[in-house]
C-alpha cells in the first residue's frame, strides 16, 4: 500500500526540485546549490501554497547505511537532499569532477534560513530531551522573533508519545516542522507518520537541536564552513570514538572510490 503523501502526490521533488541542480551520489541525487541559491529555492518551496517538500542533510553516514538499507533509501530517494561535510564533496569529486558548491550542515543553514525568511511562519519544534528542545525554542525565538515557534514534542522514542506528537501536529496548522531525527529509524518514522496537511516544508536536522541548545559543545563556524565539523569533532573525542569515527570514514572512501570506478561502466550499460 502506498504512503497517502505518495498517493496525493505531495511531496513537491518531483515536481519543482527538478529545476534545481542535482548531481547523483551513489545514485542518489543531492542538492547541488550554493548557500544563496539553497536559500531561495527551498524558500519559494515554503512559499508554494499547498504540498510538502520534505529534506534531510546527507552525509557520509547516511550515505553508507543506504547501501545496506534499501528502504532507508527509498526514503531518501523521495526527499530534497541537501550536503554536508567532507564525505559528500569528496564522493561527489570523484564521481562528477567536482566538490559541491557548499556544505550544508543543519547548524548554520537551518539558523540561515530562519533569518532568510521574512514571512512570519508557524514552526514546529520536535524531538530529543525536553530541556534540549526548550532551550533550541528559546535560541530560536531569539534568533528570528517574527515567526512563532511552537514545541510540538519534548522527546522522541516512546511509541505512545510518537502518537501524541501526530495529534499535537494535527492542531498546530504548522507551515514548517523541524524534527531532530538524527538515526534512520526515526526518519521512517517521520516520513510514515508526516502527512501532507501536516506542514509544507519538514526538516530532518540530525544533532541540531544538541547543538543550538549547547548540549553538545559546538564547532568553530569556520571548520563547520570548510565540512570539517566532524573531523573536528574526532579529534576532541575519546580515543574508542575517534577510532571508529576514523574507520567509517575509510570504508566510505573505499565506497567512494569503488562507485567511481564502476560509475561509467554502468551509465554505458543503461544506454545500451
């Protein structure tokens, strides 16, 4: 059985993010804009007066669980990808010649975007800890005061209080949810449980809410700028993490390197 979303034909990728550029990452197509370009277009999205758009930031991670997990990807296939860090220019490098224009990572072009919105809007905050998601609500009306930014949910694990979060959104008439879904799990819960009527733009923002709430202590703009924000973060880590924050990242080069040297050979073979 298809999604309702599916059926109604609401997510608006197909439709409107083609006029974006895109390039294909382990053939998944991925945002390719500038950071002035990222925020008008995913604006005039919000703007459109009916449909959803949904979009997650995609890193090296992300990219690797897909290759395990076929239907974390088919969820990814239907969202607005935007990149962010290192891994993603690199793939992208060697399969298109090029780095992105820009890496997108949640804590800056989320925060961005906000202050790029001058139409006040109703924000709806959810997940993680509830003094996490207060304090991000307080940064937030902070940082952008002329929209209204409503906490939706204080947590997001138990099942019952998942189903809550549904009905708190149901009364909200939200214009954009922001959903701090940083494992795959909770993106198929997002993406199974989001309606269409429920907002016209959804955000996966991973750790963001960690960050602006300070849980996490956050990295110097200039790393998060150059999509250094986790090899920064490596190196502050105990040794057990580094390590394997250093593993995962080889083995997604050695991906990376595999897609370019058998890209051709495919793009050929679909031609033929």
């Amino acid at each position: 059985m298809k999604h309702y979303r599916q059926e109604a034909g609401m997510n608006l990728i197909a439709n409107f993010a083609v006029l974006s550029s895109r390039r294909a990452i382990f053939d998944l197509p991925v945002c390719d804009l500038s950071w002035d370009d990222a925020l008008v277009f995913i604006n005039e999205l919000l703007s459109i007066p009916v449909g959803q758009t949904s979009i997650s930031f995609v890193n090296a991670r992300n990219i690797l669980t897909t290759l395990r997990d076929s239907d974390y990807r088919a969820i990814l296939e239907q969202k607005l990808l935007l990149p962010d860090g290192p891994g993603l220019s690199l793939a992208s490098s060697v399969a298109h010649g090029s780095p992105f224009p820009a890496s997108l990572t949640a804590a800056d072009f989320v925060p961005a975007l906000l202050t790029f919105m001058e139409m006040p809007r109703r924000i709806g905050l959810a997940g993680n800890t509830p003094e996490v998601v207060r304090k991000t609500a307080t940064e937030f009306r902070r940082h952008a005061p002329w929209h209204e930014f409503i906490i939706i949910s204080d947590s997001f694990c138990e099942t019952g209080e998942r189903s809550a979060m549904v009905e708190e959104i149901d009364r909200q008439r939200l214009d954009m949810l922001v959903v701090g879904a940083s494992t795959p799990s909770q993106e198929k819960w997002v993406h199974e449980n989001i309606r269409a009527d429920h907002a016209r733009l959804v955000l996966a923002v991973g750790d963001l809410f960690d960050v602006v709430a300070g849980a996490i202590q956050p990295t110097p703009k200039v790393a998060r700028m150059m999509g250094l924000d986790r090899a920064y973060r490596w190196v502050r880590e105990n040794t057990r993490l580094s390590v394997q924050y250093g593993f995962g990242f080889v083995v997604f080069l050695y991906y990376v390197l595999r897609y370019g040297e058998t890209r051709r050979t495919r793009i050929l073979s679909r031609s033929t």
